[in-house]
C-alpha cells in the first residue's frame, strides 16, 4: 500500500524566512503533484512534477523530485504572509485503468509578521 | 472558463438519511473523481470515472455509498442510511486526459471543485 508522508506537519514561520516542506512517498511514481488549501477552500493545483530531476518554481516557492529517493521537496523563499495555507503533496497511482492520488496529511503553514 | 461545481456547498443530514451530492467537471473532462477529506486530513480516494465508466471503486467505505456518471459528464454520489462518520467534505475532481494517454503531460492534472461539506448529526 502506498504511502505518503509529509513533515513537519505544522509550520510556523517568520516573513522573510526560507523553508523546506519534506514529502516522501513508499513505492514507484514518476508523478507527483503539489496543492494548496485556504481554510475551507479547495484545491488549488501548484505543481506537477513528471519526472526525476524535475524541478519547478513559482513566485516564492519551489518543487523538486527525486523518483530514486521517492522525495519531493517544496522550498519556501522570503516567505510572506499570503503563502499561510495548507500544502498536500500527493502521488498517483496509476494501476488498472485509475488513476488515483494519494495524498499526505499536509503541512499547515502559518507565516507570522 | 468555468471550473468544477459541486452543489450543494453544505448539507446537514439526520442520522439515517439518503443524501445525493452532484458534481459538474469542467467541460471535455474525461476523467472524474470523488475524494472524502476529514477535518484536518488529506484527502482520500472512493472512486473514479472514465467518461461513463466507472473503473475504480476500492475507495468507497461501505455499500451505503454510490456513484454515477450515466452520461460521461455530470456525476452524483449518494450517501444511504448516513452515519456521523460520514460527516467529511466531499470534493470532486475533474481531468481532461487518461493518464496512459496523455504521455506524461500536465493534462492528467485533477482540478478539484469546491467540495460539499456533509454534516449528519
């Protein structure tokens, strides 16, 4: 069974600080995807990441993946207090015809002034 | 353009009540998903179309919990007999392509609609 681990999974940061955000996944996916929740919004897609090596930026934050080490990694720099969300990062499986997404428990980011 | 709607936004049950929650993909969406989050969790996978096609429901936690899609686009989940557990928000999810057909492009992003936020008491 495929598992999804995100850490820390609570966050609280200064403005202007840099972070790392830790996801580590426990079998094979070249896919991994990152999203942001506001309290009681849904999804917002940030990042799809498709293969090892692949690394993406927007604005303030960055993701990368290592398929090898099954380890994503979304980098907060200067960070200021409209990125105070949720963050999932998620897996997918693809396996007889679905495509699910496995999701970790997310990190509440709390960034402080 | 229009993005994935879900009605409705809230529902409150009674213990042992049927309830019917709709999902309207993004028009063209191939692909249909429903997740449950509980307060506090990621989301977690009950079950996914393709166009009309239901081919994975491993998800669903009991038999009390189905879902349609009978045309290929607009997809209900009901819910019988709800249970306090079952109080969860609900979101669906939309993608244009199969994931084998889309050949390791961003089309296999799932675009998520707003949820429905259950509560039976």
């Amino acid at each position: 069974e495929l598992k999804v681990e995100q850490n820390p999974l609570f966050l609280s940061m200064q403005e202007g600080k840099n972070y790392t955000i830790y996801c580590n996944y426990s079998t094979t996916s070249d896919r991994l995807y990152w999203y942001r929740q506001d309290p009681g919004k849904s999804l917002e897609s940030l990042f799809v990441l498709l293969s090892n090596g692949a690394v993406k930026q927007e604005g303030r934050l960055m993701a990368s993946l290592d398929t090898k080490a099954r380890l994503s990694t979304l980098h907060i720099t200067a960070a200021v207090h409209d990125l105070s969300a949720t963050y999932f990062c998620a897996v997918d499986i693809p396996q007889g015809g679905s495509e699910k997404l496995v999701f970790g428990k997310g990190t509440k980011l709390t960034v402080n002034p | 353009g229009a993005g994935v709607s879900q009605s409705p936004r809230y529902k409150v049950a009674k213990r042992g009540q049927d309830v019917a929650l709709r999902c309207d993909p993004i028009s063209g969406h191939v692909s249909l998903f429903w997740y449950q989050q509980a307060l506090g969790q990621g989301p977690e996978f009950l079950t996914y179309f393709q166009n009309e096609a239901q081919l994975d429901k491993s998800g669903l936690p009991s038999d009390r919990f189905f879902a349609e899609r009978p045309e290929g686009s607009v997809s209900t989940l009901k819910i019988q007999r709800t249970q306090q557990e079952d109080s969860a928000v609900y979101l669906c999810a939309s993608s244009l392509e199969v994931f084998a057909l889309a050949g390791g492009s961003n089309q296999e992003t799932q675009y998520f609609g707003p949820g429905t936020r259950l509560l039976v008491l």
